[in-house]
C-alpha cells in the first residue's frame, strides 16, 4: 500500500482534471471550483498531509471557491457580450447586386463573398450593381432590401430646414 500512499497526489490531479473536462462541457463554473479543491488537497498529499487532512482540505477549499469566487465568476460571465457569429452576421450588412434580384432568384456580392439572393417582400427586382442590405437570411440565400436614400442635406443646397 506504500504505491498508494506515494500517488495520493496524481489521484487528486486526475479528479481534477475529470472535474476540468466536466466543465467544459458544463460551463456552470461548479466543476472549476471542485478542480481547484482538488488541486489544493493534491498539493497536501504531496506534502505528505494524511487522507483525512487531504478530504478536509479539499472540503474547505471547493466550498470557498464556491462560495467566494464562483459568483464573481458568475456575473463577469453574464456580463460579457455575445459575439454574433456565421450568418446572423451578416444580418444588416451592405451587398453589392451582380445578377438582377428578383422575388426568386438573383446574386448578390456580400462580405466578399457571392451569395444567392431575393428581394425582401414588398420590394421590386433590384438591378445590377445597385447597394442593398441584407434583412435576414434563409438557409443559404441572403433576403435584401435596397439601400435606403441618403437624407438630403439642406444646407449644401442653399435651403432651408423646412
């Protein structure tokens, strides 16, 4: 049994890293915690702490983790901003038309890439080489709009502001 006396500390290292691969799968910031109590009872053991002394350190120092860190982690997590990514970003972006946008078909040139496109409802066909912007997209087809008009400036006109 001496083996196991001297591999008290690999075993708390292995349960640290299974708690380590449960919260990745997780992402509740609960098995990160158990990790760190484990960690902490892995150094005991290798500092040769007896077995009892290692499950108290590993006790009182998940549950402080849990208690003390854990919400601070909690917050800063739900404070941080969702990144759109794939398609929905390219909701609202500029596109340039290369083939006539109609309510079926059309092609459209969109972040640099060329994508199949139709006409939102409640607009006609859109010519090449017209800007519009994309509404939403439908699987693999972009659904634009055309560019809105850009408001007039009065003052380059010599009008007034009505």
């Amino acid at each position: 049994m001496d083996w196991l006396r001297d591999t008290e500390w690999l075993l708390w290292v292995a349960a640290s890293l299974a708690a380590v691969l449960i919260e990745i799968v997780s992402l509740s910031f609960f098995f990160l915690m158990i990790a760190g109590g484990a960690l902490a009872a892995a150094v005991a053991a290798a500092f040769g702490a007896s077995l009892p002394l290692q499950v108290l350190i590993f006790s009182a120092s998940s549950a402080g983790l849990l208690f003390g860190v854990r919400p601070s982690l909690k917050r800063w997590a739900r404070r941080t901003p969702a990144v759109v990514m794939n398609a929905a970003a390219l909701v609202g972006m500029d596109a340039r038309v290369l083939e006539t946008v109609t309510d079926n078909t059309g092609l459209v040139k969109l972040n640099g890439e060329v994508w199949t496109a139709r006409v939102a409802p409640g607009h006609t066909k859109l010519e090449v080489g017209s800007d519009v912007f994309v509404i939403r997209i439908d699987g693999a087809t972009a659904v634009v709009a055309p560019e809105p008009a850009p408001p007039a400036n009065h003052f380059l006109e010599g009008n007034p502001i009505p």
